[in-house]
C-alpha cells in the first residue's frame, strides 16, 4: 500500500487496484465485522450506509441508512448516498457482482478479507486496510497492539495445558451442522484457546452429517446462535438429533453461545479476541475468566448457571 499527503493506492482482497484521491469520509459498509473494524478505529462517525445486521454494532451513527442485507445490499439505495468508498466482503458473491455496477458509477468499492479470513493476521490486515484508507493508519496500530498484548497473556496463562478436542458448530439444520474447519478464523481461536479443532483436517466451512460428529467424539461442543430466541430453537434441535447421545452432552459440555458472545465468535474484527478468551474460559475455566460483558451470552447443558 502507499499513500501521499492526500492520494491513497490500496490492492484490495480480490487483488484490485484501488485508488483514492483523497482519505474517505463517506463510507458504506457492507458487512458487520467490518463495520466494527471502523468503530474500533474511532471512525463510526464516517459511515453513511451499512448492512441490515450492522445497524445494532455500538457506536454506528443514528442516521445511517440501512442498504440491505449482507447477502443483498441495493446498488440503488448505496450509490443514492453518495459515497466516497463502499468496504465490501470477499467472498459474498452478490457483493462481488455489485461491485462493478457502482464502479461504473464513479463509486469506489474496497474488498476486505472479512469472512474469508484465515487467522489473526488476515483481521489484522483488515484493519490496516480500513484505516489508511480513512487516512488515519496510526488508529489501527494501536487497536492491534492491544489485541496482540491480549493474545499473549492468553497464551501465556494457557502455557502446558492439555488440550481438549472441539466441535465448532456454527449453524445446527435438521441432517448434520455447519462446522469451522482448518482455514477459518475460528479454527485459529479454538487453538488459541487451547482446544483441538476435530474439523481442522477440513477446510473451510463444511456441512458434516450428525454421525460423523458423534464419531469424533469431541471433549467440547460449542454451538453458535443469533439471539436468545435461536438458542431456544437451537436447543431444541440439539436434542432431537443423535448428538444428545454425545459424551459432551451427558458430562454437559455443549455450550450454546448467543447474541454478543456469537457476534465475537462468528465475526472476524476485533471482538475475536473476546471470543478467544470466552472459549478458553469454557475450556480452561480455572485458568481464564469469561470477557466482561458475555457472561449472559452463553449456556452449558447440564451446568447451571
């Protein structure tokens, strides 16, 4: 990346060019996490559009228009705001098929890894990406400094533990679940958190039939749900399916995380941090306290509490 006093040149996520004449302060952000990499920096105030799910992450302005879901955001409702940089998601096809209809448009359109991240570094690149090109780069440098100094004292007090084997499941249907396999940020917290990814040998997300799940027998089953209403539904599910016979499940390691502990979990911004450590402490609860703030956001069957 390189950047004068005013012109910023960036290679985004899909290997594009992308130029600035000048640091953006009209932006559109198209996927939560990044919309919490902006909040982080201090540069809430900037955004003039978002997506549907961004609208309740802390911080983002009262008048910003909502221009759709994250799946579906509306060429017209964006471009009708003006903006001097829309942030996208790789890897989101629709946004991927949009983007040239706004460059047309004089719209300039930046992708950021977001969902496609792989590890700590790809968020931290994110970072980097969104504060040069709001010309403030010195802003994501002490965001990350602070994740990093968080990472190591989690590393530290987890130093020599034994590692207990994970599920990540991050969607439960009625035939199997969507898990977190290798290459996915998550998989890099469950690691951090001093666990064992049984899905690491897979890439990506993948749908894995209940069965092969029980197969692996995991120490730890930890299940991701939108809300408190979706960790009832996904409750429910849980136990109609054959994981009800899991051995997590009887010594009540199954732990559902909803509402703000899912966010941190399921988003790749700074909040993975929080995530990190939430996991370590359901992992590791003599060694690590949950992160203020996500004790209300998660419950292990058959634990009280």
């Amino acid at each position: 990346m390189t950047a004068t006093a005013t012109r910023i040149v960036l290679v985004d996520a899909l290997g594009r060019s992308i130029v600035l004449e000048k640091p953006a302060e009209r932006i559109v952000t198209l996927a939560p996490s990044i919309t919490e990499d902006v909040c982080s920096l201090g540069l809430c105030s900037r955004i003039v559009g978002l997506d549907s799910y961004s609208k309740t992450v802390e911080g983002v302005p009262s008048n910003a228009t909502v221009v759709g879901g994250y799946w579906n955001p509306s060429p017209e409702k964006i471009a009708a705001l003006h903006p001097d940089l829309v942030l996208a998601c790789s890897g989101v096809p629709y946004q991927e098929r949009m983007a040239p209809q706004l460059e047309q448009l004089g719209i300039r359109v930046f992708f950021l890894r977001c969902d496609r991240a792989r590890d700590l570094n790809d968020i931290y690149w994110d970072l980097r990406a969104v504060a040069t090109l709001l010309g403030r780069p010195e802003a994501a440098d002490k965001v990350i400094e602070g994740m990093r100094e968080r990472v190591a004292r989690l590393e530290e007090a987890l130093a020599n533990m034994t590692r207990p084997s994970v599920a990540l499941l991050v969607y439960l249907q009625k035939n199997g679940a969507w898990v977190a396999g290798g290459g996915t940020f998550q998989d890099t917290l469950v690691n951090l958190a001093g666990g064992t990814n049984v899905f690491h040998s897979l890439h990506g997300w993948q749908m894995v039939g209940y069965e092969e799940i029980l197969s692996k027998n995991p120490d730890y089953i930890v299940v991701t749900g939108m809300s408190p209403a979706d960790y009832n539904r996904t409750i429910a599910l849980f136990e109609s399916t054959p994981l009800k016979n899991a051995r997590a499940f009887r010594e009540g390691h199954v732990c559902v995380l909803y509402g703000e502990a899912a966010n941190r979990l399921n988003r790749p911004s700074p909040g993975v941090v929080d995530a990190a450590y939430l996991l370590a402490h359901l992992l590791h609860p003599d060694k690590v306290e949950a992160p203020a703030g996500l004790a209300e956001s998660y419950h292990c069957l058959g634990q009280s509490g």
